[in-house]
C-alpha cells in the first residue's frame, strides 16, 4: 500500500557539497539560501562526516517549501553537487531510496546506518 508522503515526510534536507576550490561558491549559495528563504543552516563541515564523502554543509526546510526551494536549487547551484532527501525517520531509505541529486550523485557511506 502506498506512504502518505504528506503524512510521512516531517521536513527536508539539502546537503551542499564543496572543495577547496568551490567552497567559495558553496558560500555565496548560502548566503542566497539563508536571505531567499526561510531554512535552518548546519555547520561548515570542512571535513566528510556521517555518510558524506566531502565537505558540505545541510539546509533544513519545511516540507511545504520543497517546490520553492529545490527549483530554486536546481538552477542556482553553481555546479555545486546537491543531495536533497526527506526526514521520514528512516535514514537509510531517505539517503539511500529518497534521495534527489542535483549534479553529480556521489558515494555515500550507507553502511553506517545499517552497523549496530
């Protein structure tokens, strides 16, 4: 039986990844996000943590701003390598089955949500 998505989904998240030579960009894309909309910022991971291969930093948003804020996304990314996945609770399946890319989708290390 199909998921409710409107029922399952609590929120999104967007993680925008970068280098040494784009975080520059990652910057300036930050900016944009944090004046254009209503997000939460996470930290400058300059290092990869959790299941994310390279530096990136997360934005939080509301489920109701998805068709806002990922359009937006998809043509304001400045080659920026994007992943966007929901919060249902279930972090394998949300960064693993959920998950949208925006540019090149990346390795993540899924096996940490299934070690116990």
């Amino acid at each position: 039986m199909p998921r409710n998505a409107e029922q399952t989904i609590s929120g999104y998240h967007a993680h925008i990844y970068y280098d040494a030579q784009s975080r520059e960009k990652a910057s300036v894309l930050r900016e944009q996000l944090d004046e254009t909309f209503n997000v939460s910022l996470g930290r400058w991971r300059d290092e990869p943590v959790g299941p994310h291969p390279t530096s990136m930093y997360q934005i939080a948003f509301e489920a109701a701003d998805f068709s806002k804020i990922v359009p937006w996304l998809m043509i304001n990314r400045q080659d920026l390598d994007i992943l966007v996945h929901p919060e249902t609770g279930n972090d394998l399946e949300d960064h693993r089955d959920n998950a949208l890319w925006l540019g090149e989708k990346l390795p993540l290390k899924l096996e940490m949500f299934t070690q116990t």
